[in-house]
C-alpha cells in the first residue's frame, strides 16, 4: 500500500489537468471530444464534473484511468496526478497506480463484480494485489471496510455472490473496494444514477464520509446541478467537451455566469418555487460530427443572449474573481435570463372521473413446480383512485413499488387478480369491454424507453400512425400520410423526419415519436411511464413543456409515472405514493409535498437535493444521523 | 449445496421418466409400422402358413397395437427386452456386450475433442484482431464442415491406407485374448496385466477416437471464442481493469471462469451427438461397438433389436443431458443459490 | 431489409459462399449439359480407370470410373442434383414446421408453450443420426423419403432455437404497444414479431442446408438412401469404399464435393448471420 503524504506537506496537487485535449479520428477528420480542459483538484478536496450527456465528463475519468474508447487518444495538455503526467506514464506505472493510489466507483453497480464468485473472493484478490499477504489478514480488512461502508453483517456477507445483494448495497462494497488502498484520488462516475431514489442520500453521504476520513481527493460525475452544489467544493460545467466555468460551487450554482449553466438551472423544475414555465433550449447539444463544422463558441446556436461575434470566434477562458473561470464574452448579462413565460395556468379539471379504480389487486405465483409449493408474491394490493377529465395525476415510487404493474393492469396487458377499473363508467375487468375501449382507443399508454418502445424496422410515418393500420380499419397511405404531418407538428417534430428510422433519431426525438404514436387516436386518458427518466434536463424540459401544451390544445387525462419528484411538482396537480404495491398516500401535490404524512412520502422528498445552493441538504448533514 | 443438486437431479430424472415412456411408445408405434412380419423372419423359411400363423399368436402380434406395447413394457420392466431375430440372442446381452465398447470410444473421443476444442478457442480468442482472425475462422468453418464420417474416412484413407501407420478394423489385433471384467477393454486389459491387449487397443482407438473428436471439436471452439467475446464486453472486466488487475489475471482469473458455463453446457449438448456419432464411426472402422449392431438390425429390419438398441441410446443420451443440466446449476450461482 | 440485403452482399464470406453454392446449383441444373456421360452408363470393360491426370487414365472419362464403369464425374455432377433438391426442400420444410411452432410458443406462452415444449423434447431425446435411421426403415428408400425425414427430425432445432428468439423480440415494449394499438395476434405476429425473427431464420435455413446435405450423406452410406439407380455421393463413398486400395479417388473425389458444399452453406450461415443480426454487426464480431 502507497504511504499518503505527510500532513503538513500538502503541497502537491492530487489532480491537475492542463489543457486537456482529448480526439478522436472521424471521417478522417481529428475531432476533440474534449478540448483545453484546466482544472486544479487540491488533496482532500470534490471537485464536480457537471453537464448533460455527450459533454464529455465520462471522458476525463477514462482519460485518467487511460482505457479510452478505440479511436480516441490524448492528443495535448497534460493530465497530472501528484505531479506525474497520466498520458506519459509508462503503462506499467499507470496500473500500478490504478486501484492503489486511484480508484473509480462505476455507475452500474449490478454489473461490476463478477457474477460467478463471491464477495469475498473478489475482495480479497483485490487486496492481494494491494500487498497484504495473510489471507486472514486481508479478510479482517475485508470485514473492517465492509463494516465501514455500513454493510450488516459483513462476514456472512463475504460469502454471498453479487445477485443476492440489492444495487445499494452492491454499490456500497464498491464504495468499500475503492477507499480499502487509501486512495489519494478516487473517481466516482454518477454512482447513484443507477440506483432508487431513496438510496441516494445514503449512498452520497458514505462517499463524503468515506472520504472525510481518509483524506481523498474525489471527482464527482454528475448531471445534477444542485447535487454538485451540496455535494461538492469546486464544481466545474462542461458543454460540448470545454468547460464553460468553473468555481467553487455554491458560488457558481446561486449566481451562474455562463449563460449555459443559467438556462440549465432554470430548465430544472423546482420543488419550492412558484411553478413557471420551464426554460426550454432549442435542440441539443451538438455531436461530436457537428462539431467539426462549428465555429465560434459552440453554444451559440442554443443561446438566448448571442451576438454575432459569438459566433466568429471562440470565446477565451477568464477569470472574473478569485478562482471563478468563465468562457463566454456576455458572462455580464447571464443572471439577466430568466423564464419570461407566463406561469402555467391551472388547467380546467371537470368533476366527471374518466378513469375509476377500485380495490385493485394483482398477485403472482411462482416457485410453482412438481416438488416446490406455490408462493404468491403481491405486486399491487387494494389500489383505489380517480382520475378526472384532462387532470393529471402522478403516480410516484420507487422500482418494485407497484407502478408499472398497475400501468399494465390499466391497459389491459395484465388480468388484475381483483377490484374494478371503470373507464367513462364501463367495467374494463370484462374482457368485451376492454377490447371496446382499446378500439375506442379512449385509453393509450407511452412507454418508457424509447429504445424497446419503437420497431426499428418501421419508419416514423409508419410508427405514428400505426393506430391506423390495426384490426379492420385500412387507412389509404395518403390519409396516414396526412396525419403523420399533423402529428409531427404537433409533437414538435420536423415533417422531413417522417421517412427515418427510430435509429436515426435522437433521444429527444424518439420519445416524441412515442407520444405522437399514442396521440393518433386521441385518447381520453393517456398513461405515461416514465417517460422523462434517463433523458437530459433540457430535452426533458422540452417534453414537459409539450404535454402541458398537448393537453391545452386537444383536451386528455394522463396518469404520469415517474420517480422524478421535481418533475411531477411541475407537471400533475394531483400525486398517488406507491410503496410495495399499496397506495400509501394520495392527494393534491402541494399538500402532500408540503406536510408528508407516510414515512415512505418523507424518504421520497428527504432524496431530493433543495432547489437553492445554500440551503443545507439534511440527509447529508453528518450531525443527522442515518436510519 | 449436494443437497440441492441432487434433489435437482432425482428430479430431472423423474421428468425424464414420462420421455422416455413416450419415446419407447414412438419407436413401438414406428416400428410396427413396417411392413415387415417379425413371425415370419423367425421362423426357418420351410415354415408353413400355420405354423406362422401359431408362432403370431404366440409373439401376440394379433393383439390391438396398445395392448402389444403394455406386454413389451411389462417385460422390459422385468429385463427381458426381447430376442434378437437375426442373432437369436437376448437383445439385452447383446445391448450390454456393445455399450461398453461405445461408451468408451465416446469417452475418448470427448477428452480429444475437449483439448482440442479449449486449445483452439483460446488460440482463437488470442489471434482476434489480428491479420490471422480471418484465416482462423475460415479454418474453424472448414472443420465444421467435416463431419464424423467423413473424418472417418479421411484418416482410414490416409493413416490406414496410404500410409500404413495405424490399424483401422476392429478393436484389437487379430489374434489377441479380450479379457472381459468390466467390458472397457482398456481397463480389463490393464486389470489383467496384459499389457500387449492394452497397447494393441489404443492403437485401434486412435483413428475412430480422432476422427469423432476432430468433429466435435469445432462447435466447442466457437463457442468458447464468442463466450470470451462477450464477456470481455462486460462491466466487470472493465472494472477489474480499473483496479489494476493484470491482462493475464483477467482472462484467468475471470474471463474464463465465466466462459466456462456456456462452454460446458454446450459441450455436454455436443457429447450427446457425438455419442450418437458413434454410429457411423463404427460402421467405417468396424469397431464391434452398439452402433454397428444397429446398422446390422437395421438392415435385417430385426424390430427387438432395434428397439432395444435405440432405447439404450435415448437413455444415455438423456442421462447424459440430465448430468449437464445439472452441473450447470452447479456452477452457476445464480441458479445455486437465492 | 433493403439495408440489410446490401449489408450482406458487401460481405466477404457471404459473396464467396454464394459463388461457391452457384457453382454447385449449375451443376445441379445444368447437369445433363455439363455430365460427359450419363450416370446410369455402365461400361463393364474399364472398371475402376483412374482419373485423366493418374497413370492408365482415359480422356473419356476425366475422373475415372467406379466398379460398375460408371463415369465418376458425371456421377459427381448428378450427385449435385440430388444434394441441392435434398438441402432446398428438406430445410424449407423445416424451417415451416419448426418457425411456425416457434412463434406461436414464444409469442402465446402458457399452456401451448408448454406442450409445444415437451413435444420437442421429446423428439430431441432422439439422437438425430439414429432417428433418422429407424424413419428410413418405417418410410422406404427414395429421395422424397429422406425429405421427409430430414424435415421430421431437425423441425425440432429450428422451434428450439427461434422460441429463444421469439421470446426476446416479444418482450419489446413495442410488440406491446402494437396490441394496444388494436393489433390483432395475428397482425402482430406478421407485422411486428416476424420481421424481427428474419435475418436468425434466414441463417437457420442456411445452416440446416448444410445439415440436410450431410444426413443425406449419411443415409445413402448406409445403404438407407435415395434408390440404387439414382447417383448420390453418399452412394460413391460407400461404393468405393470397398475398393479403396484399386482407386483412392472414387472415395476422395465424393467426399471432397461434400465439404465443398458443406462448407459454402455453413460460410453463408456464418456471414448472413454477421451481417444481418444489427448488433453484432456494429459490435464487428
């Protein structure tokens, strides 16, 4: 094991990078995918990686660790760890340093140990390598960091394999792998992004305590802005592979300079504030193909306060104050942008419920077989809600709480095991009735990755008006034609997309697409799973925005499901809690939100970082003690 | 964890019970099929038509075709499987004189095509990327294509005929006592100390074995070579990097640790082909083993025998799927343990 | 599908498999152009000639003759005939059995999947070599018989195989959504299931001809395949395996024309599967 550094003399950063540049070959064309990155990480210290997806934060951990992707490489700056250049390093160095002196918390923790051996045995090769040589030595260490990571019962622990533990506590024996070297850097890649929300906090708080103690310097990649802001010391915001600024954190997040980082906060839906329109960007970030045609700053086409000259030449990096960095010639008008939308108005909800449901039950057997009894397991139990005309209500939860099931049993793609659901007054657990309804298409449902929602064998045109094509009802292609144009504008899509493939669209697009496709026959009620989740702040702000304006402009009830609380503040008037597939507290968002009566409701709205940089975040508060 | 995997196994044993009811009842049904009269065949040719019509009555061939298949499960549930109409022998003992001399040759036939299989996975798993991937699974699609008797004859011709340097009839010299203890010629013959019956038979064994294990070994090659593909494709590989571990600990220490369960699976599939191969493989080189028995019933259309023999080949071939199934819960936590 | 098709052309392996199996169809077709004399031919004065190139080698006959002074290369040819005719009809058929089967499994589940399941099996319980053996003594000798067998005992791999298939592409959300767009069963087999099962059906067919062509092989070695007067390189090998030592080429010859072909229908399995399958095409496996 490496000795840290003296106390005293912390001189020496444990991170620096120096004009970082890193490229990929494209069309025999060099592109950078990051370009004259500069940061300073003193030891001891978080530095926040923040920005969307494609900005090129996941880069710089894999150019620290030096396993780019094929095709990319470091083509200038330097990246020094304690003084030595990682680029230069002769490869033996470098992997004597990884694990040892840097250590990386992945992303997806139910992938990263090996499926096939135990805990132990990937623990204790871990610190084999390390320098301990008594395996009861290493199994000691094993526990003792086990322990630390709060893990029950560490020494039966050992002996269990990676499916029999749940992603938090996967997440914590990574934690525990990373800092049992004493690292002096450690990398931690969105290590809660993966994982249910009311996992984060704890999960965060173990990484800051983990590193209070041993003293590690840390980089958190992040797309949440306020969690860098609670989180971390420095915080530095990257846009299209540069970093547009840079500073210590709750000074950059409570008064942004650059006008990326402003429009991003207010693209965020908030869970105080009065609620407004969100601010929607145009478009997305440019790929790393457009940038190779881009002059001038790169945000430029995105951005409210553009000048020409942006758009000539690149703006240069300077400092406005004592160690705040900013890349943009119009830093000074930044805190002018503001949402000039008028606040949402309060849709009419009419009395009539279109959607009644009661006492609904959904059981499941399994373990059935020749020799082994039959178990139920209970996916929903005695749901009961209602949802009127053009009202939306939102359906919160964590993963395994019941949602998606009670979604499926909805639209009739599962039999519920009990209770009633009426739609417009028809008992829809009538198997006649049902098809009634789906041919009436009064109910519809949008899936939630785009990715599995969409054939990708059918072209757009196809896809939105494929209500068209079903059962009897033969549409001409003209009249679908028609309406695939009708559609597109309506959803905000570009008619001369209508001949693409779901591959040739972007994230953004695609779900656009899955909403029109429910949109053909306007429905009376729409359910919507997740539709938001793993998107960017700012497409999802885009979307959000379009459902508020589809119901305005053509009139339905949605049933939002989402694990996003912020987002289902903006959006739903009304909030049904899930918790282990019963409804545990329903009722209008702002007093539910406001006063949480269930402990469930509590842990769901303690997950969420405070909208302001300065309030303090309770669940990360290290005088609060963890449950 | 015994436990579990033989409360596993008596189970999927159970199961296979009802399947091998079915299949015996199929190949009944198949059989009867034929128009071919059993009480005729074994009768001398001066028999009279009464006297066949007698020797029907006693065969119960008269009997509605359900009913003649309870009687032949009756007996066989009692170990009389039926005489052999063209050896007038029990089919049993002509069943339990030839398994043996199959089963071993299967045996060795897998052990070659496991080495060979493994060896040229890891050989091919090594060249990807290289200038020599194209070539190496050109080659491993050219030897797939080759199958077992086809091999058979290849090496006959080459190493029998033309190059006199292997016997290629029959499972020893002629000449040679055949010690009979277990019926594994190899080990009666090293039981016995005769050490001259044991070199003579490996020297029979060679070609057949080879012939069979260059056939097989293909399919295992691929399989382990998209395996490790996939794997080295996973999270924790990356992760195991990240940690420092080395190239060479990777790919022992967990690489092929996880490719080994799609591998043996698959080659536990494979043994159960390769031991109905054994057929041909006999056939080309006289090897006295139950596969050529089958073909000599076959051509004399004798239905005891053939039922019996194709019986004795769907058991082992389920027994063998079963032990499969069964290890690969073994190495498989997820399915080892909740 | 018109991207994948020309995905597939640009293939290497797929382009040679496809020259390879062009030469054996114009044999097939084009036989009784191409053969220098009929199969059926017998010339008992030159018996086992060796070819044109050996020693004691006739222009006449440029691959020699067999035992009966037959013409080895005509033989050949024809031989082509039988091994296509054998490979197209009998992986058609049981690329229909076995698909349609697969589908309505993978795609209904429950209780049909269940029996389906056990049916297979059960068929698979049978070593294949010694099934298709003890059909050809219920079905009779004759081209049409082995057809009928091949179809029989491999319809088994072909359910197995695009079950696995099914039952993944069924899991897409959109198959889902296609029934709540009023999608009948039917529709949604045909219309959003099918497609997807394409390019591993295709490969499937490819490789069970090259699977169709050597249990031919099989049958007419053992004597249990097409009828004595039709030629069948299965037929050659057995023949010239009893005069192995007088002439080496009558056994070399057949056996090289069956790898030939073997291995062209496995190539363009291999490749059709590479350059259809869309995520191993990107991951360039």
């Amino acid at each position: 094991m490496c000795d840290s550094p003296k106390r005293g003399a912390r001189t020496v950063l444990a991170l620096q990078a120096k004009n970082l540049t890193v490229s990929a070959r494209i069309d025999g064309a060099v592109v950078p995918a990051i370009r004259g990155l500069s940061f300073d990480l003193a030891p001891g210290k978080i530095l926040g990686l923040v920005g969307e997806s494609g900005a090129g934060k996941s880069m710089v951990g894999r150019a620290i660790a030096q396993l780019l992707p094929a095709g990319f490489a470091v083509t200038a700056g330097a990246l020094l760890f304690e003084g030595e250049d990682l680029a230069q390093m002769a490869p033996a160095r470098r992997r004597f340093l990884l694990g040892r002196a840097i250590a990386f918390i992945p992303q997806a923790p139910m992938t990263a140990l090996n499926p096939v051996r135990t805990i132990g045995a990937q623990f204790d090769e871990h610190l084999a390598r390390l320098g301990e040589d008594s395996r009861n030595d290493r199994r000691e260490r094993a526990i003792a960091m086990l322990t630390a990571a709060r893990l029950p019962n560490a020494c039966a622990l050992l002996g269990r394999y990676p499916h029999q533990l749940s992603g938090g506590m996967c997440q914590r024996v990574l934690i525990a792998l990373a800092f049992s070297s004493n690292p002096r850097l450690v990398i931690a890649d969105e290590p809660t992004t993966a994982l249910d929300v009311t996992m984060h906090p704890q999960i965060l708080r173990l990484i800051a305590d983990m590193q209070r103690q041993h003293g590690t310097a840390v980089i958190f990649i992040t797309h949440d802005l306020r969690l860098a802001a609670q989180l971390c010391d420095q915080v530095t915001v990257m846009y299209a592979g540069r970093a547009v600024e840079s500073g210590p954190a709750r000074a950059v997040l409570s008064s942004p300079a650059h006008p990326y980082t402003r429009c991003l906060q207010l693209a965020n839906p908030s869970m105080r504030a009065e609620r407004r329109a969100l601010y929607v960007m145009p478009d997305q970030m440019p790929s790393l193909r457009q940038l190779q045609n881009m002059s001038g700053c790169h945000f430029a086409p995105r951005c409210p306060l553009v000048t020409e000259e942006c758009r000539r030449i690149e703006p240069p990096t300077v400092a406005i104050s004592a160690g705040r960095m900013v890349a943009c010639i119009r830093a000074a008008a930044t805190s002018g942008i503001a949402s000039a939308q008028r606040p949402v108005a309060a849709p009419d909800i009419s009395k009539r419920p279109v959607l009644q449901v009661e006492a609904l039950a959904k059981h499941y057997a399994i373990g059935r077989g020749l020799f082994a009894t039959a178990h139920t397991a209970t996916a929903v139990r005695n749901a009961s809600f209602s949802i009127a005309e053009n009202e939306f209500v939102a359906l919160v939860g964590e993963s395994g709480s019941g949602k998606s099931t009670i979604a499926k049993l909805l639209v009739g793609l599962e039999q519920p095991s009990g209770g009633r659901i009426l739609l417009n007054g028809e008992d829809l657990t009538d198997a006649a009735a049902r098809r009634r309804a789906l041919a009436a298409a009064s109910i519809q449902m949008v899936f939630q990755d785009p990715q599995s929602a969409l054939n990708p064998r059918r072209r757009v045109a196809s896809i939105v008006t494929q209500a068209m094509e079903a059962g009897s009802r033969h549409a001409s292609w003209d009249e679908r034609l028609a309406r695939t144009r009708e559609l597109l504008g309506e959803v905000g899509v570009a008619a001369d997309l209508a001949a693409r493939l779901p591959g040739q669209l972007s994230g953004g697009q695609r779900q656009r697409i899955n909403i029109a496709r429910a949109l053909c026959h306007i429905p009376k009620i729409l359910i919507a799973d997740e539709i938001v989740s793993g998107l960017d702040v700012s497409i999802q702000a885009q979307l959000l925005n379009l459902l508020a304006r589809l119901r305005a402009e053509l009139g339905f009830a949605m049933l939002f499901i989402s694990h996003d609380l912020s987002v289902v503040r903006h959006l739903c008037s009304r909030v049904l809690v899930m918790y282990r597939g019963e409804i545990v507290e329903q009722g209008p968002i702002d007093a539910v939100f406001d006063d949480p009566q269930h402990p469930h409701t509590r842990a769901l709205l303690s997950s969420v970082p405070p909208d302001a940089p300065e309030t303090a975040w309770s669940s990360l508060d290290p005088a609060v003690p963890t449950e | 964890m015994i436990a579990t995997v033989v409360k596993l196994m008596a189970r999927r044993l159970l199961a296979a019970i009802p399947i091998l009811l079915v299949v015996s009842a199929l190949l009944f049904c198949v059989l009867r099929l034929l128009p071919v009269d059993p009480a005729a065949m074994s009768m001398p040719p001066t028999a009279t038509i009464a006297e066949i019509e007698v020797k029907r009555r006693e065969m119960g061939l008269d009997r509605p075709l359900p009913q003649q298949y309870l009687i032949w499960l009756n007996d066989a549930l009692h170990g009389d499987f039926g005489r052999s109409i063209v050896f007038r022998r029990e089919a049993r003992s002509l069943v339990a004189a030839t398994l043996p001399v199959t089963i071993q040759l299967a045996l060795a036939a897998m052990v070659l095509a496991a080495v060979l299989g493994v060896g040229g996975g890891l050989v091919m798993f090594h060249v990807r990327g290289t200038l020599f991937e194209p070539l190496a699974d050109f080659v491993s699609i050219l030897l797939l294509s080759i199958p077992e008797f086809l091999w058979g004859l290849i090496l006959l011709f080459v190493f029998g005929v033309a190059l006199h340097l292997l016997p290629f009839t029959g499972q020893v010299a002629p000449g040679l006592p055949l010690p009979h203890i277990t019926g594994f010629l190899l080990l009666d013959a090293l039981l016995v100390g005769r050490f001259d019956v044991f070199v003579s038979a490996c020297q029979h064994l060679i070609l057949p074995a080879v012939a069979l294990g260059l056939a097989f070994s293909p399919t295992i090659m691929r399989v382990l070579r998209s395996s490790l593909f996939d794997i080295y494709h996973e999270d924790y590989i990356e992760q195991a990097r990240l940690r420092g571990l080395s190239e060479g600990h990777i790919l022992l220490g967990h690489a092929l640790k996880n490719a080994s369960l799609p591998t043996l699976t698959l080659a536990g599939v494979q043994f159960g082909i390769l031991f109905s191969g054994t057929l041909l493989v006999e056939v080309i080189y006289s090897y006295p083993g139950m596969g050529n028995l089958m073909v000599d019933a076959v051509r004399n259309a004798d239905l005891p025998l053939i039922q019996t023999i194709g019986l004795t080949y769907c058991v082992v071939v389920l027994v063998i799927n079963t032990a499969v199934d069964s290890l690969y819960v073994l190495l498989n936590p997820k399915l080892r343990v909740r | 599908m018109a991207t994948a098709v020309s995905r597939s052309l640009r293939s290497p392996r797929v382009l040679i498999a496809l020259g390879m199996i062009a030469c054996i169809a114009a044999c097939a077709v084009f036989a009784g152009f191409i053969a220098p004399h009929d199969p059926g031919d017998q010339n008992l004065l030159s018996t086992l000639t060796p070819p044109a190139w050996a020693a004691g080698g006739d222009q006449n006959y440029p691959f020699g003759t067999d035992s009966l002074g037959r013409c080895v290369l005509s033989r050949l040819i024809y031989g082509a005939r039988t091994a296509m005719l054998v490979a197209i009809f009998a992986s058609l058929g049981a690329m229909v059995i076995g698909s349609v089967l697969a589908h309505v499994s993978g795609y209904f589940g429950g209780a049909l999947d269940w029996i389906i399941g056990r049916m297979v099996d059960v068929w698979m319980s049978f070593p294949p070599v010694i099934l298709s053996l003890i059909l050809m003594v219920g079905l009779g000798v004759g081209l049409g018989k082995i057809i009928l067998a091949i179809i029989l005992v491999d319809w088994t791999r072909f359910c197995r195989v695009l079950r696995s298939d099914v039952l993944i592409v069924t899991r897409h959300d959109y198959i889902a959504a296609a029934r709540l767009l009023g999608f009948t069963h039917w529709q949604t087999i045909v219309r959003e299931v099918l497609p997807a099962t394409l390019p591993l059906l295709i490969t499937l067919v490819s490789l069970e001809m090259a699977i169709a062509v050597v249990v031919e092989a099989i049958l007419s070695f053992v004597g249990l395949g097409v009828a004595a007067d039709q030629p069948a390189w299965g037929q050659m090998i057995a023949d010239a395996r009893q005069y192995v030592y007088q002439s080496p080429w009558n056994l070399l010859l057949p056996i090289l024309a069956i790898i030939f072909t073997v291995t062209a229908f496995n190539l363009l399995g291999d490749g059709l599967r590479r350059s259809l399958d869309v995520r191993l095409a990107e991951a360039g496996r």
